[in-house]
C-alpha cells in the first residue's frame, strides 16, 4: 500500500471519528435544550464555528502522529513532492467535495422551501460538509488504487 493511500486511509477514519465525536457531545449536552428564535440560530452558529476549529486541530495532531508512525514502523519518508498524478487526483477529489457540499447547500435552502425549520437546514449544511469530506477522502483513495 502506497504512503497516499495509507494517509487517506488515516484522513477517512479521523473526519468520522471526530465528526461522530462531535456530534455525539453535542447531541448528548444539548439534548433537552428548548431552543427558540435568536437563541436557536445561536446555538447552532456555536456548533458550526466550534466544530470547525475542532476539526482543523484534530486533523493536524492526527496526521502528525501518523507521519511518525509510519516512518517508524516502516522507515518510509513522506514524499516532498507531488508530481502531475497528485495534482490531478488532488483536483478531482476536490471538484467532487464542492460538487457534493454544493448539492448538499441546495438540499438545505429546499428544506427551507419546504417550512421545514431551521435546525433541519443547520443539520443538512453539517452533514453535508462532514459528507463532501468522505467525498474528497474515498475519491483520492479510489483514484490513487485504480488510477486516473
């Protein structure tokens, strides 16, 4: 297995394990919250400008601890380059994270649309961010297998 396709394997399984993470305590403090009006927009403003921070921070330790890791266990250095088969992969993986958190942003404004209440809109823009990254994750992994 390749350095990339393991590090996108690391990438995959800590934004699910940190996203989950987070979820589960928010849903778990929050739970019995009666929210209404400013107050409802304010909560959810405070999960989404928490969770991003949380999750740039996660990230880095993560793929810091598996730079280390995996010079130990295999004495393999991480490239210092990336070559035109990166770039290209790097793009596809990202035209399919915007196109999924895209379509994901349409599918809230809709729920909108549909009366729905708000928190139904701040939990579809959630998820579909924590969705268009699995996208960009299972796209390079995919690509980086069976080739561009």
């Amino acid at each position: 297995m390749s350095y990339q396709e393991k590090k996108n394997i690391v990438s995959l399984i800590s934004t699910i394990l940190i996203f989950g993470s987070y979820c589960g305590a928010v849903y778990l403090r929050y739970k019995d919250a009666n929210l209404a009006g400013a107050e409802l927009f304010r909560f959810w403003g405070a999960v989404i400008l928490i969770l991003i921070p949380v999750t740039i921070v996660a990230k880095v330790i993560i793929e810091i601890v598996f730079i280390i890791i995996n010079r130990i266990a295999t004495k393999e250095v991480e490239p210092s380059f990336a070559d035109e088969l990166d770039k290209l992969i790097e793009l596809k993986a990202m035209r399919m994270s915007y196109f999924v958190f895209i379509l994901g942003f349409l599918l809230a404004m809709g729920s909108l649309v549909l009366r729905m209440t708000p928190s139904v809109m701040f939990v579809i823009l959630i998820f579909s961010g924590f969705i268009s990254d699995v996208a960009s994750s299972v796209t390079r992994l995919y690509h980086y297998r069976k080739g561009v």
